[in-house]
C-alpha cells in the first residue's frame, strides 16, 4: 500500500466559497485534496498542450 506524504498548504477562502468545495466534494464523492490535485493537474496538461 502506497501512502503519500505531502506538505500542507493553507488557503483562505470566504465561508460560501468552502461551503460550495465542501458540498461540491460530497456530491462528486471526491476529497478536496483529490479535487485540487485533479485541477493542478489539469492546468499542466492544458499548457503541454499548447506548447507545441
């Protein structure tokens, strides 16, 4: 079993807005980290797309 060890990273987000991650999370059955990382992810294979 692969256990991933990490660094934290704190962000400051209005209520609504970690409301909306946090219902948003639940609905896709998806942790926030597993969101975030998909969407970091995602911002890397749209700029090796275009590159070239």
């Amino acid at each position: 079993m692969y256990i991933m060890k990490g660094k934290t990273l704190t962000i400051r987000l209005s209520e609504r807005r970690r409301n909306k991650l946090y219902l948003y999370a639940a609905q896709k059955d998806r942790t926030i980290t597993a969101l975030i990382e998909e969407w970091i992810d995602s911002l890397v294979l749209e700029k090796e797309d275009t590159a070239g």
